[in-house]
C-alpha cells in the first residue's frame, strides 16, 4: 500500500480501477467499520499515506472525491476536517 500514490497526477484510469476493485474487496471482507479503524490506526497510518494524501489540498480533495465516487466515502469522514482547514485558510 506504501506504493500506491493516489492523486491525479500519479494515477491512470487502469491504477484507479486497480484501487477501486482493491479497497472494495477489503471492505467486504473487513467492513466499513474496521478497515477504517486500520486506515487510522497509528501504528498503519504509514503505510497508508500516500492513499490519504494530507499535505496537499488539491490532493485531499482528489482522494475523498475518488473514494466518495467508489461508494467508499465512508472511508474519507477524517480527512473532513484537514480538508476544510485548506480550503478556510
């Protein structure tokens, strides 16, 4: 997962596919619930980075549109307040 960069830049249509069917197969597997628990646990948040780019305005907003389109926006509700803190400042 450390590989994987997910803003417009770095993906292709094939690379958001790829991740789309990936994160989609986690949450069934998981649940909603508990892959978001691993997304934000401190001791995984490393490995997921580049997924949850939070550096980046542009970014930020790329990935929780991405994964609001997927149906996964559940996924995107703590990066809300990162989010906001651009777009306000």
């Amino acid at each position: 997962m450390q590989i994987i960069s997910l803003n417009e830049n770095d993906t292709t249509a094939s690379s958001r596919i790829f991740i789309k069917i990936l994160f989609q197969e986690i949450v069934e597997f998981l649940g909603l619930e508990k892959t978001n628990k691993r997304l934000q646990d401190t001791t995984m948040k490393q490995y997921f980075a580049n997924i949850m780019p939070k550096g980046n305005p542009r970014d930020t907003r790329f990935a929780i549109n991405y994964f609001t389109s997927i149906g996964l926006g559940g996924l995107t509700y703590e990066w809300m307040p990162t989010f906001f803190f651009f777009t306000c400042y």
